[in-house]
C-alpha cells in the first residue's frame, strides 16, 4: 500500500477550513502551519489576480516518494512508515534543519521556541483551553505526534497519524467543505485516487525536482465566458 | 610571542561572552537567532563553511613540502597541522551551536543514516581532526622527551621516524584536506531544490576558497609566532603565491557559474543572481574587493612587515567569511515552489510559507526574509572564533621550531 491524496481544485473554494482543522486537530504553535492555501497569482488570498483566473491552491507536505527530507536527516528521524507516509521521530529528531532546506515544498515546520511560551502570546492557558488531539502517539514505538511539541525539532504534515492508525481520515479530508480531497491506496488500480489520478489527468507540483509526490491535484476545469 | 598574555585573557573573555550566550539560547531555542522557516540556515552554518574552509591550509602545507618537495615551507608544517586542528574543532562546534536539541547529538553516532551528506561530513572532519593531531605529534615528536612519549615509545632514531612518518601522512592528510570541502560543499550541492547550490562547480570551488583561506590563516598565524624572518623570505613567497592563484581559480569557478546561468536566462537561476548581485550587492562586493586588496598587499610589499600581513589576513578572512555567508541568502530568498499560476503567461508566483515566527502584527506568511544575525548570534560565532584561536594561542609554543 502507498498512500496518496488528490486535491480537486475545481472543487476547492478556498475556504481555508482545511487549514485550520489541520492547525487545531494536531496542535500546531502560534507561527506554524503545516497547510496553507493561498491563490496563485495573487498577492492577496480569494482575490483575483490581475492576470489569468482566480483557483485556490492547497500546499502541505507532498508525503514524496523520493523524499529529499528522508534522505538528508542525519539521525533517520524523517522516515517512511509502511505505507510510505513521510514521519518524523519527534524524539530523534536533533534539529539541525537540513531537512526543511532540502525540501522544496517549503511545508516543513520549525519549534523556534518552546510552544507553550508562543501558545502564552495567545493568552493560551496550561490546562486551560487545550485544542488539538490530546494523546502523543506512536507509530512502531516512535514518538511521531504529540500535543506539545518540545522546541528545537520540526514537525509536519503526518497525513494525520493518529486518525489513520484508528481507521479515521485525516482532518483536512473530513473537514473539507468542497469535499475536494480525497485519500487512498495508489499501488491500487482500482481505488478511487488512482481513477481520478489516472482518468482526469492529475499532475504533481514542481515535479522538475524529482522527489515524486504523493499529493497530486486535479486542475480546475476550463471557464469559457 | 610578545602579547601572549594579553591576546590569551582577550580571547579568553570573548569566549566567556559566547558562552553566555549560548546559554540564553539553549534556554529560550532559537526564537533568539534571525532564522525563521524559509531561511532556516544563518550565520552559524557560514561559519561553518568558513572553519571547514580553514582548515585545509595546513594540510596542504604540509603536503606540499614531502610530495613536492617544498622544503621552505617546514618551518611552517606544524603551525600548519595545529591551524587545521583548532579550525575543526570550531567547525564541530558551529554544528553544535546551529542544532536545536543539541542534547540528542548522540544520536548522529547512534543512529547514522548514511544517505545523508552531513553523516558523511561528521565522519569525515573527525577523522580528520585526529589525522592533524597525530601528524602534529609526529612533528613534534623528535622534540619529546622519550619518556614523555604516548604514542611510538620505543622508536629509536625519533628524527629519521618524524621524518619518515610524515611523508607517509602527507598523501593521505591532502587527500582528507580536499575530502573535507568536497563533503561539505556536498551538503550544499546535493540539494536539488535550491538552484543556488546545486551545481557541479560548488565542490571545486569549495577547495579552491580553503586553499587560499587555510593558507592566510596559517601565514598569518606563523607570524603571530615567528615575527617577520629573513630566511622564510621563499616561503612567505609560496604562500602568498597559493593564496593568489587560489583565489583566482575560485573568482573563475564563481563568475562563470553566473555567467552560464545569466546567459541561458532561467527565471530561478536570474533571481539567485538578483539576490545575490542585486539585495547584497555590497557582501558581493566585500567578497570580491577584500581579498584582491589583501592578496595584492601582499605581492606589491617589497619589505613584508607585520602589520601588512596582518592587514592583509584579515582582509582575506573577512572577505571568506563573506564568501561565505553570500551562501545562504540567493537559497532561501528564492522558494524552490514557485509556480507559473494558470492562465497567465509565464508568470513567477512564490508559494508563501509560515515563518514559524509568531509575533503579533507581523507578517506571518512570507516569501522573503531580510536576514540580519542577531546579536546573541555573532556573539556565539565570535565565541567559536576565540575557542578556535585559544587553541592555537594556548599551544603555538609546541609548534615553534627550535
Ligand atoms: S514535501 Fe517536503 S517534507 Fe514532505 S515528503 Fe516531500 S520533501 Fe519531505
Ligand atoms: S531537523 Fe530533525 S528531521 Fe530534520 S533533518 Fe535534522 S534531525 Fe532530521
């Protein structure tokens, strides 16, 4: 099994909701944001840009098969679980950063300080208003999600470990109001990625880097006016 | 040397100050550098640079006198081995300094992968840090009282062992001196996502610059212990020989890697260039214009004197160290995800990303970074520099020919 992710951009409204579902199921600091959506072309989100047509474009960590992360961290602590989804070992992880250097995607998240001194400049309270999954989890004894994060380590994108491991889709996909994301086995002919990826001719971004993304997008159709 | 005293309480000072530092950002993470998402690598990875790139220098001395028969350059030989020494062991710590959980730095030697280049650097500056110590030892040994011997106690005839010893480690310390630049300019390199770095060019030219570095530092160290001396005339001059054809080789290795990119017109490879040539065009010019000023002080002095070869170093030194910070900025002011968004022609849109950086009213998403080290960061690198230079100080006597 590898899993993958289509995103429908015809389908997508740039609602953001994706984004802050992810932000708030997996607990992320004031200052990181494993997915954003942003509107190409323009400088301001939901306005149209000055030249071509307006779509929405949702970025967060491609899961790629020829990881560059994976491939430059010293220690191992990015790595492939069995069903090819790209993790990183909170408890391994040194933090030098080579890894968000090497990927392209700019998805890559940093503990710059201790979270729970950027959770203070939010009025954030101890024990108080707590969001996000509130068990650390493990996936083959690894300590790949936990509530607070320690600083000095990178977090990302986990396809929502800690859902998929109870059976659950990740957040973004249960959240997306356009349902425009959809995830599944792609070393399956049959499953319903791997149709949309081979029948409406999903493409991959940058893919001139050749790290092989497991994310692919489905492009807005043609607007004739 | 006259100051020692002086030079050694100065130095040991600075260091206190870094350390102090360091102190503040080991407890707050490093909210306290610059550094943000996209321009996740600052001063501390260009210093790193700069002490790797340091360390070649008396390496390549040495080698030079066994394999090409140099002899002027052996009073220089173990300066030389000490200098590429205390350059590593600064280069380890800027790797020290640069990581945010530098506790879990075991797990380098518990856990290596080896598909990462920086695995293969780790490996490949200890050893050789220990290759510069041993062949210093061997150096030295001649000098040694045989009791006080750790290594080779029952050698006989030290002189004819020194010697010997030495011309088999020649080789193989040139060998791990260019190992040394190729592995970390591999680091670089072997990025495909940043168009700044990944080019074929960057190992040489990473050799190029530490030749003539490694060299300025290890002449000017030799003065700061010999003075100025009649009978090193000739090696004053093959130094300052390397140091200048050294650093033409890498002007030649950096312009025409722009001017290729300039000319095929790529729309990344132009924005590395504005980055560079355009945002700091005054480090561009202080890596250029610096050096040349020190190598041609050098070459035009008829009388050598102390002051001018120590304005002339510290020109040079200054202008690499330039060199290398200029690594950093054209990489990560220049997102790899830029996308030609639909229905527009040939555009250039940059994906923004979260700089990690939450302070109220500040631009969150960001496709840019004006990066300026802070300074508790120039204090830690400054602190790495005199740890680097109390080793030379502290131990020159042991490298000062009798
Ligand atoms: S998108 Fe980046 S972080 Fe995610 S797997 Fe690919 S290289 Fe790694
Ligand atoms: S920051 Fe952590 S995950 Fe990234 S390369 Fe370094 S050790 Fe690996």
């Amino acid at each position: 099994m590898r899993i993958g992710m289509v995103i429908d951009l015809e389908k997508c409204l740039g609602c953001r909701t994706c984004a802050v579902a992810c932000k708030q199921h997996n607990a992320q600091p004031p200052g990181n944001w494993w997915n954003r959506v942003f509107t190409p072309g323009s400088k301001y989100h939901l306005i149209k840009p000055e030249l071509g047509s307006q779509y929405f474009l949702p970025v967060s960590c491609q899961h790629c098969d020829n990881a560059a992360c994976e491939k430059v961290c010293p220690v191992g602590a990015t790595f492939y679980s069995k069903d090819k989804a790209v993790l990183v070992d909170y408890d391994r992880c040194i933090g030098c950063r080579y890894c968000m250097s090497a990927c392209p995607y700019g998805v890559r998240q940093f503990n710059w300080e201790d979270p729970k001194e950027t959770h203070k400049k939010i009025e954030w309270i101890e024990g108080g208003n707590n969001y996000g999954y509130q068990e650390e989890h493990k996936y083959d004894d690894r300590l790949v999600y936990s509530p607070i994060r320690e600083k000095g380590i990178v977090e990302k994108c986990t396809f929502c470990v800690q859902y998929m491991d109870a059976g659950e889709k990740p957040a973004c996909v249960r959240a997306c109001t356009g349902e425009a994301r959809v995830i599944g086995d792609l070393d399956d002919p049959n499953s319903e990625v791997s149709r949309m990826i081979n029948n409406k001719g999903a493409y991959t971004l940058i893919p001139e880097k050749g790290t092989k993304p497991k994310v692919f997008y489905l492009p807005p159709k043609r607007k004739d006016n | 040397m006259k100051n020692y005293k002086l030079i050694l309480n100065i130095v040991i000072a600075l260091m206190l100050i870094g350390v102090i530092s360091y102190i503040i950002q080991l407890t707050t993470g490093l909210v306290v550098t610059d550094m943000n998402n996209s321009y996740s690598w600052g001063l501390y990875i260009a210093g790193f640079a700069f002490f790797v790139g340091n360390a070649a220098g008396g390496m390549v001395l040495s080698a030079s006198i066994y394999m090409f028969g140099l002899k002027a350059l052996k009073p220089f030989a173990k300066i030389g081995a000490l200098a590429a020494f205390a350059n590593v062991i600064g280069a380890m710590l800027c790797v020290v300094i640069d990581i945010g959980q530098p506790f879990r730095l075991l797990n380098m030697l518990i856990y290596p992968n080896f598909s990462s280049p920086l695995i293969w650097d780790v490996i490949i500056l200890s050893s050789y840090a220990v290759l510069s110590l041993l062949y210093f030892y061997v150096l030295r040994f001649p000098e040694i009282a045989p009791e006080k011997r750790i290594l080779f106690k029952d050698v006989e005839n030290a002189e004819e062992f020194s010697e010997k010893t030495a011309k088999t480690l020649a080789p193989i310390a040139l060998l791990f001196a260019i190992g040394i630049h190729v592995v970390t300019a591999w680091i670089f390199a072997t990025q495909g996502a940043r168009e700044w770095w990944h080019s074929a060019v960057l190992a040489p030219d990473f050799v190029a610059v530490a030749v003539s570095a490694g060299t300025t530092l290890v002449f000017l160290f030799s003065i700061m212990v010999y003075g100025i001396k009649e009978e090193h005339k000739s090696a004053y001059k093959i130094m300052t020989r390397f140091i200048s054809i050294a650093f033409f080789v890498h002007l030649f290795f950096m312009y025409n890697d722009f001017f290729i990119h300039a000319w095929y017109g790529n729309e990344h490879a132009l924005h590395t260039l504005a980055v560079t040539l355009g945002d700091y065009w005054f480090v561009h010019l202080l890596e250029v214009v610096l050096p040349l000023m020190g190598i041609l002080c050098l070459m035009k002095s008829k009388i050598l004197t102390k002051a001018k070869v120590y304005r002339a170093s510290f020109f040079i030194l200054i202008g690499v160290l330039a060199h290398r910070f200029l690594i950093m900025p054209a990489a990560f002011n220049n997102l790899p995800l830029t996308i030609s968004p639909m229905g527009q022609q040939n555009g250039n849109w940059e994906y923004p990303l979260a700089s990690g950086r939450f302070m109220e009213g500040a631009e969150l998403f960001i496709t840019n970074h004006n990066y300026v080290p802070t300074f508790i960061e120039w204090s830690i690198l400054i602190g790495v520099i005199s740890t680097m230079t109390f080793v030379v100080v502290k131990w020159h006597k042991l490298a000062i020919n009798k």
